[in-house]
C-alpha cells in the first residue's frame, strides 16, 4: 500500500510542477493517507520480563539539562 501512495504522491507532484495544479490536491491527499497509514505505534523499546524481575520506568523532559543522581543515603555522625 505505501509503494502505491507513494508513487501516485510522486506523480501528482510532478504533474503540479507541470502546469496542473489540482493534482498539487491530489498529492497533498495521498501524502496524508501514507503519514496516516505509515504509523508504527511509536515503540520505543521492547523488553522481556521473567516473573520475579522488576524494571524501573522513569520519564525526564529531553529539553532539561541533565544533572549527576543525588544519593539517597544519609551519613550518620556520631
């Protein structure tokens, strides 16, 4: 499906730079039908648990600048 889209986006687009401007309709269309029908899902990764096993899921915004972890544990001074 996405070789013929993306043939009939090629065509349409060459057709557009040849006087025909509708067909500039035509491409945009099949451009949205093949960004709409290409969707992976977005994985990102994939991991396999065995029972027992835990995994630790954080989430931090890509824009923020990265800081060294802080340890938890506090020193006890006698």
């Amino acid at each position: 499906m996405d070789l013929i889209l993306r043939r009939l986006l090629r065509a349409g687009v060459r057709r557009g730079i040849a006087g025909n401007w509708y067909w500039f309709l035509f491409a945009a269309a099949a451009f949205v039908l093949r960004r709409t029908l290409g969707d992976k899902g977005g994985v990102v990764s994939t991991l396999t648990v065995s029972p027992g096993e835990q995994v630790l899921i954080t989430v931090r915004d890509g824009r923020a600048v990265a800081t060294a972890p802080t340890s938890s544990t506090t020193a006890d001074v006698s």
